[in-house]
C-alpha cells in the first residue's frame, strides 16, 4: 500500500513538474519563445525582446507579453483585444482568419513596422510574415490602444477589434517605450 501511495505521489510530482516546465508562469510556452528565437537568428531583427500574444488566455487576463529573450524574462504583461469575427458564439474558443473583412485576428509572426498618427491616435503597422498573416498591410491590422481595454486584468472578456490587437493607452504607452528605443524591428507573435 505504501509503495503504491509513493508510487502515485511521484507521478504526481513528476506530471505537474512537466507541465510547469513547458508554460512559464506567465503564460508563454517555452517551445513558442525557442521557435521565435531560432527564426531570429542571425536576421535584422531585435535579438533581444519580443512581443508574444497567448490567445488561449481569456480576453480579460494578461496574455501580451514583452519578453526579454536574453535574460529569459517578461517585462510587460497586458490585456490585449482579438478581433469580433474570431468570437465562436456560445464557445470560449476562438477562430482566426488572414481573409479581409472576417474582422477575425490572425495567429502567427510579425515584424512591428514604423509608427503613424491615425484613427487611435498612435498605432504600429504590423507586416504578416507567416501564410496565415500576409495579408495584414492589405487588412490595415495595426497594434494600437483604444479606451475601452482595461489596464489590469478581469474576469469580464475585453471589447472586441476588427482583427487588431488593441491594448489600453497606459499599456500601449509602455510598449511604445521599448518599440521607439528598438534600432531593429521587433517580432510579435501571436498564437493560439
């Protein structure tokens, strides 16, 4: 009985121990944070941060991450829209599309592009770098703020896009701050 009892307590351990090991504690896969590293490799791209967006999150919880790839660290987490379209009625999963007019938003890499002054005030031009994305210019899909995201996380799903990702305008002013300072483009990659 006892060898049984010690038997399930170490697998025990050893699953949750796995688990923990392929999700950091703020939400990034670490298989996701190893791909964009090995797609930046050796590119004109920022070598030290990247931007990841974890849809499997919940709307109202943070899952915009600015994480440091060389210290291994995340320094930014925020609340970040999807687009109207990817909503599945009466479903907590999502749908995602590269198509003009689905207003879904569209999973895979990006290169932050320059900034402009536009309908929400600052926004950066996202350029799709994967099949699943290239049509994000023709789309006009851009990172901006918008009032209606909140600074901080809740239980209550955020307001929807046309497929941008929308952070609140402290939030944005932060992640401006790193992209501004950036000499090289920076990655962001969204998933599901």
């Amino acid at each position: 009985m006892m060898k049984h009892l010690i038997f399930f307590f170490l697998v025990l351990i050893s699953c949750s121990k796995a688990e923990s090991q392929q999700l950091n504690t703020l939400g990034i896969p670490q298989e996701r944070i190893l791909e964009i590293r090995d797609y930046i490799k050796g590119k004109e791209y920022n070598q030290e941060l990247a931007v990841f967006i974890n849809f499997k999150i919940p709307s109202g919880k943070y899952r915009y991450f600015i994480y440091n790839l060389k210290n291994n660290t995340i320094v930014q987490q925020a609340v970040v829209s999807h687009g109207s379209g990817s909503v599945i009625p009466k479903s907590d999963a999502l749908k995602f599309s590269n198509v003009e007019g689905s207003y879904q938003s569209s999973l895979g890499k990006y290169a932050i592009g320059e900034s402009y002054i536009g309908k929400f005030g600052k926004a950066y031009r996202l350029a799709g770098l994967d099949a699943t994305n290239s049509n994000a210019m023709q789309r006009a899909i851009v990172l901006h703020s918008y009032g209606c995201i909140p600074d901080t996380e809740s239980k209550t799903p955020v307001c929807l896009s046309l497929g941008c990702p929308m952070l609140s305008v402290n939030a944005f002013k932060e992640t401006a701050k790193y992209i501004d300072q950036s000499t090289k483009p920076m990655i962001l990659y969204a998933f599901y």
